[in-house]
C-alpha cells in the first residue's frame, strides 16, 4: 500500500489550523511519497503563508477562502479535499467539494446541525465520493486492541459498558471555557463537540445501534457565581486568587504547566521529580536554564494550548493576547454556556446497558473503560501518561495484561496518523465508497446518539433511538 514507487495522493485544504496544518500537513510532510497538498485556503495570511512555505505551495494556489479555491480553480485539481475549518463551517466547504468530484476528509463533528449531517450523507452517497470523518480514536493500537478482545468473545456478552472522557482542567478552560468550544451556538454541545468520538467507539464496540437513551449535566462550575471575590474581569489585572486558581492563565500559557501536570503522573520517577520541582520552583529552574537551554522551553512554553492564543510566542506577545483576547479572561466570566459534566445511558438490543461520563475537571487527560461481559471484565485506560488493558476471567479470577503503551503527548496515541494511513490506502484501493472505517454513513451514528443524548439532557426525556433516527 505504501511502496515508494506510488504517486502520492493529493489534496486541497480548507482550513491552516491545528488539524489541518499541524496534523494532517505533518503527516504529508512526513510521508511525501502517500500525500501531498497542492493547495490551501485561510483567512489568516500568517496561517496561509506558513502551510505554502511548508508545502512549497505557490502563491497561484493559495486562498483566502474554501470557496475562493474552489472558484477560482474551475473543477477538481486534486483527488481529496481536507475541510479542516472549525464545526459550524464544515458543511458548505464539504458540500462543495463533493459537487466538484472530491472525495472528503472531513474533520469532526460532520456538522453541528442533524439535518446538515443527513445531507452531506446523502450527496455523498448520490456523487458516490467517499467522506472520511475523522474519529481518529478507531485507528488507535488501543482501541483495536479492546475491539479485537470484545469480538473474540473471550469475555462474553457484554452486560455493561462504562466510559469516561476526563478532560483535563486545563484543556477544559482553555477549549470550552475560554475557547472556540465554549458556546453551543458557535460551535457544539460538548457531548457532540468532545464526546462524539466516544459515543462512535461505544457503537462500534457494542457492533449494534442503540434503543434509548437518558441524559443528565449541567454547566456547574464555571460561570460568575463561582468566582473567587474580588476577581477582576481578567486574570492579568492583579487577582487575588491568582496563587491558587488552577486556571490562572499566565501560568497555563507562559509557564509549561499543562506539559507538567502530566509530567506529575509520568512513569519514571525521574520525570515526576523534574515537573514538581519546575512547577513549584521556577526561580530555581530560571539558574538551570542558563547551563541548560532545553530548560527555556518549559519557562516560555510553545506548543498546544500556548500555540491557539498568539502568533507571537514570545513572552511579551503571549501577554499581550492573555490581557486582550479571550484566554485571559476570568475562567468564570467567559459568558460559556456548554455544560461541564454530563453522563448518557445507552440501551442496547439484548438488554445491555452502556454510560459515557464526560467531564472538564480532571487532573489528568483521559479515557477510561470498563466492560463488564458474561465471561469476563476488560479494564482499559488509554491517558496522557500511558495506556493499558486488562481482562480478568470470572471463573478462574486471573487477570492479564493484554495491551500496554508508554507516554503519548499528541497525535490521540496513534489515531492521527492511524486514520491518515487508511484514507490513502483506501484511495489507492479500489476508490469506492464506505470502506467500512469511519465513512460518513457509518459516523451517522455517533451523531444520532450525541444529538440525542443532548435533546435527552435538556428535556430530561428519555429518547427513542429508533424514532429519533
Ligand atoms: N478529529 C479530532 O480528534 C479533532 C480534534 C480537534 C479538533 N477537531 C475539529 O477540527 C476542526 C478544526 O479545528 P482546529 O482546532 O484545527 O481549528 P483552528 O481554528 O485551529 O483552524 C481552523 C482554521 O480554519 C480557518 N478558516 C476560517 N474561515 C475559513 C474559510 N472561509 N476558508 C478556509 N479556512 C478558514 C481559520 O483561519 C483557521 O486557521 C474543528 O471542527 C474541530 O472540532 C477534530
């Protein structure tokens, strides 16, 4: 599938950001010979002039806008276009490059909207293209792993199935607190926005469509009425929580302490040493970092989140957008209104039950699973600081280890590049549709079960799967 001696596959993008350029263009970068963007669209000239120097993308090619591309090159100039614009902007360009005769990868949620999900499905279907959604998680070593285990039988028929998504505090505040996430009218409702690459893996695992499902949660924690008193609007105007609020943006976006508090958890003893000491230490590592430079990074971070707040990195830039833009806004008066913590049950045919937890104030980034079967319980964490699965049979109350993975900062452990490998295999196959991955008809789910689960959390009504679909 991936000998050299191929044409790679080529794509147009929408959308420079994080995914688009920071994970599917590092993997054309990485892999030239399986994919290559031969144009880009963003509004943001910085964004645009960045991907086209990486890319070697000449100015003819590059655009403002999804629709100016696909205007102004008059038909299809690639085999698959990448709409990588943010949730409420990925139908039009989608729509449009199906028209054009792309096949589609199309970044998650489908859309935020039910029926605009329905449409693309069915023009999809009627251009005979193929739309990859991205659920990246289905692609992950783990995740096959827990599938392969529950398909075996080994142990038995599912009865229960428990999922948790913790989100950690940090990224919480930073994407749906502060962040493009934090209102479900610009973008999601969290179950749809953060959960529905779970809601599609408890499908998948079960291997059968839900019945029903009931919905409880709220948004509460952060709004006004839990800030600290005396909190000023923003957290560079001098407030007097800054010393024990976990969210005090200076130190999220300047200091590295979201890469810390993971470090906290590490493995090795080494590691977990190193992060309490520059958490708690940071003059001490100042004196380091003058005989060690790979020490400035922790003391001016520059990856994810600091990377969504300002182009400029620099200390002074980052302060600059932490005292005018939104992530330095007081994390309880960002006017946010998804909820914080939410918890969905699933019936399925057979009697068997299965619940998603998600929630925003872990101390730790993760998910955790529990799948109670007739033969056995399968016990899975798949985190920032490693991964691991067990199976414990109920007769002879042995447990094994059967999956275990080391420290995984990015690339959701694997699922990124995962899932990027099997689009180009399915393009270089026999090119038609719903290879039986996470095609957009077979995602239709994941997006039935969140926006019902929604519905479900908002009327406090039980919902018909079945009716609902
Ligand atoms: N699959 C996953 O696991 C996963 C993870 C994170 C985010 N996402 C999804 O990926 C999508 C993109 O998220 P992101 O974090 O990369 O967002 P981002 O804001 O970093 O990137 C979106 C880009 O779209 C550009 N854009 C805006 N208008 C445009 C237009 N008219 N034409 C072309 N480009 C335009 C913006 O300038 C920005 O650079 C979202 O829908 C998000 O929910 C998926």
């Amino acid at each position: 599938m991936f000998s050299k001696n191929r044409e790679p596959v080529t794509a147009i993008l929408s959308g420079a950001g994080l995914r688009g350029r920071e994970v599917y263009g590092r993997y054309a970068l990485k892999h030239p010979d399986r994919l290559r963007f031969v144009a880009v669209a963003d509004p943001d000239p910085a964004r645009r002039l960045l991907f086209q120097k990486e890319h070697s993308i000449p100015d003819t090619m590059a655009f403002e806008s999804w629709d100016v591309l696909m205007d102004r090159s008059r038909g299809r100039i690639a085999d698959a276009a990448f709409v990588c614009t943010r949730d409420s902007m990925h139908y039009r360009p989608a729509a449009g490059a199906l028209e054009l005769g792309y096949d589609v990868v199309l970044e998650k949620p489908i859309s935020p909207d039910l029926q605009e999900c329905r449409q693309i499905t069915r023009t999809a279907g009627e251009a005979g293209r193929f739309v990859q959604v991205c659920h990246v998680l289905r692609y992950t070593g783990f995740w096959k792993k827990v599938k392969e285990i529950v398909d075996s039988g080994r142990i038995g028929r599912i009865i229960h199935y428990d999922h948790s998504e913790n989100v950690s505090y940090w990224h919480f505040g930073h994407s749906y607190v502060r962040g493009h996430y934090r209102n479900k009218s610009a973008s999601s409702p969290l179950i749809l926005a953060k959960a529905c690459h779970d809601l599609d893996l408890m499908f998948w695992i079960f291997g059968e469509k839900p019945l029903t499902v009931q919905s409880a949660g709220e948004l509460s924690f952060f709004h006004p009425g839990n800030a600290p008193p005396g909190a000023p609007e923003r957290c560079t105007d001098g407030c007097p929580a800054a010393e024990t609020c976990p969210w005090f943006a200076p130190r999220l976006y300047i200091t590295a302490e979201p890469l810390l508090s993971i470090g906290l958890h590490a493995p090795s003893r080494l590691i977990r040493l190193f992060s309490r000491i520059a958490l708690n230490h940071r003059s001490f590592l100042k004196i380091l970092s003058r005989f060690d430079k790979r020490l400035d990074g922790i003391l001016n971070w520059d990856r994810f989140p600091a990377t969504v707040i300002s182009s400029d990195l620099s200390v002074e830039g980052k302060m600059k957008a932490l005292g005018e833009g939104p992530f330095g806004r007081c994390i309880f008066k960002c006017g946010n209104d998804v909820a914080d913590h939410q918890v969905s049950t699933f019936t399925f045919p057979g009697g068997a039950t299965g619940t998603l937890t998600v929630h925003g104030v872990s101390d730790l980034e993760g998910r955790e699973i529990r799948i109670f079967g007739t033969k056995g319980t399968l016990r899975g964490y798949f985190r920032y600081n490693g991964e691991q699965i067990t199976v414990t049979d109920l007769r002879f109350s042995r447990t094994d280890t059967v999956y275990q993975a080391g420290l995984s900062m990015g690339g959701h452990g694997g699922g990124d590049f995962g899932l990027m490998d099997s689009f180009v295999g399915s393009m270089r196959g026999a090119k038609t549709p719903n290879t039986g991955h996470t095609d957009v008809a077979g995602a239709m789910e994941s997006h039935y079960m969140a926006f019902a689960a929604e519905d479900a959390r908002v009327t406090h009504k039980k919902i018909n799967m079945q009716e609902y679909r």
